[in-house]
C-alpha cells in the first residue's frame, strides 16, 4: 500500500470538471475508445473480449463487485489526463501542495531538544519545489520509504526549519502514518 502515492493520485483527481461515467457501459465505452481495442480493455481488465463487447453493448449491466472496482479504477486513472496535468504543473510550479497527515514525527537535532517521537496531526502547504520533486519521484516508481523521506524533508522544512530561520540541521523521521491527504 503507497500512502503517500496513492494521496497524490487522489489530489490529482480533485482537478476533474467533471464526473467519471457511472454505468459499466459507458465506463467500458470510454475504455475502449481510450485504448483503441476491445481486446486491450480485456486484458487491462483480465475478462474476455467478448465480455467488454457485451458492456459496450449493454447487454450486460451489473458488473461482479471485483470488476466493477477494477472499471472504476482504470477509468479514473485515465479520466482528464489534461485537467490532471494542468492541476500538477501549478501545484509544482505555484500553488504548493496542502498535506494533511497524522504520524509519528521524530528528529535528529542538537542535544538538549526533545526529539522524542510522537504522533503529531499537521495541516500543511508544501512549497512548490517539495511538490514537484514527490510528483517526480512518484512517475519515476519511488518506494513509499523515497516518498515519506521527500515529504519528511518537506514538512521539517515547512514546520520545524521554517524556512532556514531556525533548527538549522534537524532532520525530521516521519513514520507511523495514520492519516495523510493531499490537496493541490
């Protein structure tokens, strides 16, 4: 499970203008003419060929509860891919990213601080350099662990370091997490 990853891909989804289709019909319809090909959908979806010709046709209309979030999320995953990228370049580029999380913070700072871990809920905006470099990481297939280091480093940066005007060389440790959403 990619927390971190999966919270970008949910952000991304907040720029749509407009709803996924509902139908398994129509779901199956956009599919196909994403993919140019009923057999592509089929093996996209691991169902028959004949079985997406049927949903195209709405011959069949209720989808078993496994494929029906399988057609969701295929569906979602290619809906708006302009709208989605418009939203990701201000987020990189301007806006930031708001992280919304609750884990366990930690740090590694001068002695004499308490840098006891602990669970810790924060609101944050993410400057837009810690925005891009999460989305980068995430399209280059980084590890939840790569993920939680770059967003670590960006909430130390945002919340304890404040910028560089104080804690200077604290790292910050973010595990545990309970809680984490993303806005653009």
């Amino acid at each position: 499970m990619c927390v971190i990853g999966d919270g970008l891909n949910r952000a991304a989804q907040q720029a749509f203008t407009r709803p996924i289709p509902k139908s398994a019909g129509a779901q199956m319809r956009y599919l196909v003419k994403q993919l140019k090909d009923t057999r592509a959908v089929a093996d996209a979806l691991g169902v028959s060929q004949r079985t997406v010709e049927r949903y195209v046709k709405d011959q069949i209309r209720r989808p078993r509860a496994d494929l029906a979030q399988r057609l969701q999320d295929a569906v979602r995953e290619r809906w708006q891919p302009r709208g989605r990228e418009r939203a990701r370049r201000q987020a990189t580029t301007s806006t930031g990213l708001v992280v919304d999380t609750r884990a366990r913070f930690g740090f590694t700072a001068a002695s004499g601080t308490t840098d006891d871990a602990r669970i810790r809920h924060f609101t944050l905006a993410l400057p837009p350099q810690y925005a891009a470099r999460l989305f980068d990481a995430k399209d280059a297939g980084a590890s939840e662990q790569r993920l939680r280091g770059i967003a670590a480093e960006g909430l130390g940066e945002v919340c304890f370091r404040d910028g560089g005007r104080h804690a200077h060389g604290l790292e910050v440790e973010f595990t545990d997490v309970e809680h984490l959403a993303s806005e653009l």
